[in-house]
C-alpha cells in the first residue's frame, strides 16, 4: 500500500476534517493577533494549569488550535496537511477526528506532569509564607504562568501514525534532508526526551507535550491492530 493514492491533489480535496482543523486554526490567529487584538483570546483558550485561576475545563480541546506565533502555526498546519489528509483518507472522519483529539489530550497530560514538576521546584526555592496573601498571589502567579498551546502533540500522534503504517517511506527534514519514517519518529522522539529533561532557561517549548502526543499515538496505534473498532 502506498500513502500516495490517499493524498490530496488540491485544497478542494482535502478531508473535511482535516480542512475544519486548518481554518479553525488559522482563523483564530488571524483573530487574536490582528482582528480582536485588546481581546484576551490566550487567558481563554491556551491550556492552563489546573491549579491556575485562569484555567477552564474546554482548555483541553481549544488549546490544540491556538499557536505562539506564525512559524508555529505554519509548521504544525503543514504537518496536518501532510500527514492528517493521509490519515483521514485512510481512516475515515469519525476515526481520523477521534485520534486527533485523543492524542492532543495525552499531550496534555503529559505535560500538566512536567508542570507539576516545574511548579513544585519553582515554589520550593522561593522562601515564601503560602499561608499569607503575598504567598497565595505569588503562588497563583507561579500556576498561571504555566501554559500550553499548539497543535503540536496531535502532529507528533499523526507522525507516529504515518510513521507506523508507511515506516520506509522518505520524508524530507526541513525539505531537504531524506530520512526514513520510522527513523525520523524515533529521532524526534529521543530529541525531545532529552531536551524535556534537560530544561534549559528561555526554551518554552512543550517537549514533554509532544512526547505525551507521540506516546498515545503509539498505544492507540497497536490496540486498534488488536481491535480495528477500539475509538471508532
């Protein structure tokens, strides 16, 4: 089977889901960075902690459309392009719009558990009384400054997806480079593990997001080898 007889040839073609994703994604930053620019689009929809005063349960779905800045949103919008239309050609709406979402929310919670760590040792090394009020503010500051956004760990799902299915096929790094499917998941994989854990001052990407979307790709990817009907 080759992944070339499931690809869009034009954007009339895409599969509706996948076309919904990109103008969703891309309507709302085109409104929150130039229509509605004075509205507070990222308290609302960005993934907050949930110990921050800022957070709201529908976070964990919005999140995965909003993004940081346009490389951001170009990127991972070319990542669903690529990969989702294969995907959902193959799969079907239902099962394409189900893996998508699960995978953006075990990115989630993969990365609420980098946040706890990150807020516990922030907290720890700071000699404040949390019983006052200076204290609750300053721990409130700390949660809320814990966010989340992007669609990057449901691209990392849809990679491992593609990778498993077509594991010999070429993608090209930053369009040049050839690589394996399957050695390009794996080394993304082991780069954002070590970089995750390595937690260098100013880096606020989300590696343990990514690995969190990458992970519960693979898990959904072998159950529905088991049980083609499992999420569907």
């Amino acid at each position: 089977m080759s992944y070339q007889e499931f690809k869009p040839r034009q954007f009339q073609q895409l599969p509706v889901v996948v076309k919904n994703i990109l103008i969703i994604n891309i309507a709302l930053f085109v409104a929150s960075r130039f229509l509605f620019k004075d509205f507070p689009f990222d308290q609302y929809l960005d993934l907050h902690y949930f110990k921050a005063s800022l957070f709201k349960p529908h976070q964990f779905v919005s999140y995965m459309f909003m993004h940081a800045d346009l490389s951001h949103l170009f990127f991972n919008m070319i990542a669903v392009y690529m990969f989702g239309s294969i995907l959902e050609n193959l799969w079907g709406q239902k099962r394409f719009l189900n893996f998508y979402l699960l995978t953006g929310f075990g990115a989630a919670i993969a990365q609420y558990i980098a946040f706890y760590f990150q807020s516990e040792q922030i907290l720890s090394t700071v000699n404040v009384d949390y019983a006052s009020v200076e204290g609750l503010d300053y721990q409130q500051q700390v949660y809320n400054s814990l966010v989340c956004l992007g669609a990057s760990g449901s691209v990392f799902g849809l990679l491992v997806a593609f990778a498993m299915m077509f594991p010999n096929t070429y993608l090209n790094i930053y369009f040049v480079i050839p690589v394996k499917a399957k050695y390009l998941v794996l080394g993304y994989g082991l780069f954002e593990l070590v970089t995750g854990f390595l937690n260098r001052s100013g880096d606020n990407v989300g590696h343990f997001a990514h690995l969190g979307g990458l992970i519960v790709g693979v898990v959904i990817m072998l159950i529905w080898k088991r049980d083609k009907n499992f999420f569907y």
